[in-house]
C-alpha cells in the first residue's frame, strides 16, 4: 500500500483550497471573507497569507484588493506579504523599492490592527532578506518585543471588527535608544532601515 503525500500548498486547509481557486480568477472576495473568519487565529491566519501571497506574487488580486478596501487590515496585510515576496524575489539591490513599499504597507496595516503579528512577520523576513548584517535584526526584533512606552501589550484578542479606537497601540518600532518619555521613531541608529 503506498501513501500518497498532498502538494498542494493549501494542505488540508480546505476553505484556503477554494479560496485560492477565486484568487487564480482574480476574485478577492474569497480571501476577504477567509482572513475576516480567521480573525486573531495568528498561525492560521499567518500560514494563509503565506500562500496566498506566493499566489499573489504572479497574480493582482491582492493588488486589486487592497485598492478596492485601503482601510482594510486583512487586504493590507496580504500585500505587503505579497510585495515583500515580490521583494525578495527580486533580490537584494533591485527589490529595495518593493521592499520599502511592503514596510509601508505592514506599518498601514498595524496601524489599522495593532494586534495583528502579521505584518511584523513581514518585516522581519524584509530585514532578514535586506539588513546588513545579523545584529541589526537582532536590535530590530528586541526593539519589536518591547512595547511602547507608558502603553501594555493586549492581553485579550481583538479582531479589526472592534472599533479603532478600542485597539491597543502597536508595539514600538525601532527608534534607537530608550526614553523615559513617549516619542516619535527617529532614524534607526544602525541605518539599516532607513524608511521608518
């Protein structure tokens, strides 16, 4: 008896086998109504943004998405899993546009859902594909884990179905050293990302 293995990217993820059968036709209805289903599931929600981004990456429908809803978290958060695709396609030197691209979109779409991990996935394979060197990610992931002064990390799992102004603040972006007072990201000091 032999045991037939599954290739297809969706695995046993049966919604994610038909939403991407809309998504080949450029439908992005489908991946709406998934990603909203999925809500604050974050490995399941990452793992279907991973392979609807490698469909995406030849396709438009994140494309599209995204412009039909730019205040869409979920729209947001596949393309920039998307662009950042396209950017490590690309390669280091000439992906660097569609990487600073796909940075901006992980910072629309937190600031859309702040809870969302998503996007600081992406942000950490962008700096892993484009960052200098090792311990400019390692200052960039420390920085990510810690929370921005004076605001706690959620404790509770929201959905962008809440209403905006009940979301916690995102946790803080590179900014160099530590403050006692809140402010605004500077440069980062290592200049490695110099589109923060």
């Amino acid at each position: 008896m032999s045991t037939m293995f599954d290739s297809h990217p969706a695995r046993d993820d049966k919604a994610l086998r038909r939403v991407l059968e809309d998504a080949a036709m450029g439908r992005w209805e489908g991946p709406r109504e998934m990603l909203i289903a999925t809500g604050p599931d974050w490995d399941r929600r990452i793992f279907r943004l991973q392979v609807l981004a490698e469909a995406g990456a030849r396709l438009r429908f994140a494309d599209t998405w995204a412009e039909a809803e730019p205040h869409s978290p979920h729209a947001l958060a596949l393309l920039a899993h998307v662009q950042a695709l396209r950017a490590m396609i690309a390669g280091r030197d000439s992906g660097q546009t569609q990487m600073e691209e796909a940075w901006a979109t992980c910072r629309a779409a937190l600031d859309l859902w702040p809870q969302d991990v998503a996007p600081l996935v992406v942000m950490l394979a962008l700096l892993r594909t484009h960052a200098p060197d090792h311990s400019t990610l390692s200052h960039v992931w420390e920085e990510m884990k810690q929370p921005t002064p004076g605001t706690e990390r959620p404790t509770t799992r929201s959905s962008p179905t809440s209403s905006p102004a009940t979301t916690a603040p995102r946790a803080r972006r590179c900014g160099g050293p530590r403050s006692k007072s809140p402010s605004p990201p500077r440069a980062c000091p290592s200049r490695c990302c110099p589109w923060w």
